[in-house]
C-alpha cells in the first residue's frame, strides 16, 4: 500500500526535476534575449534624455555594458549557444527598431 503511494510521488517529482532543468542552449539564447531587451531600453532612455535636453543621446554606456555582459555570456555558454558572434547583429537590430519607433 504505502509503494503505491510513494511511486506516483517520486516519479513526479522526477518529471518536475527534468522539466526545471534547462539546457545550455536555452539557457544562453535567453539570457541574449534578456541583454537584448536591456539594451534597447538604455538605448530608449538615454534618447529620451537627449530630448528632454535638447542634446545628443549618449550611448557610450549602453555599447559598454552590452559589449561586456554579450561577451560574459558567450564565454560562458561557449558552443553551447546557438549563435557566436552576434552581438554586432543585435545591435542593428536594436538600432533600426528603435529608428522605427523613435524617428
């Protein structure tokens, strides 16, 4: 009786176990994702700023800390990320989203 009890509780627990473990390519794709976001939301805030001010944006800390925390992540992750050397590609992207949304 008392096997029959524990034997739904383990293999749920294992399944729960396997589903909260992530890949390493998953993992890496979305920590991207998440710096991506980042980006452009320090890229949006220092224009905003530049308006306010009636001056240029300045972007020098967003490049900084974008450049560092993508490296960080691809020496990290290493192979195990779907995409190396992207970060270049992110960029642009960020860059002609934000020129459509903020001419």
């Amino acid at each position: 009786m008392c096997s029959r009890i524990w034997l739904p509780v383990l293999m749920s627990s294992l399944v729960a176990t396997a589903l909260a473990a992530k890949s390493p390519a998953a993992e890496c794709e979305g920590r991207k994702l998440a710096l991506t976001g980042k980006y452009a939301l320090c890229r949006l805030q220092a224009r905003a700023q530049a308006v306010r001010r009636e001056t240029v944006p300045d972007l020098d800390r967003c490049e900084a800390s974008l450049a560092k925390k993508h490296a960080r992540i691809e020496r990290k992750f290493g192979d195990a990320c779907p995409r190396l050397g992207d970060l270049e590609i992110i960029r642009e992207e960020v860059e002609a989203r934000i020129a459509e949304v903020a001419p």
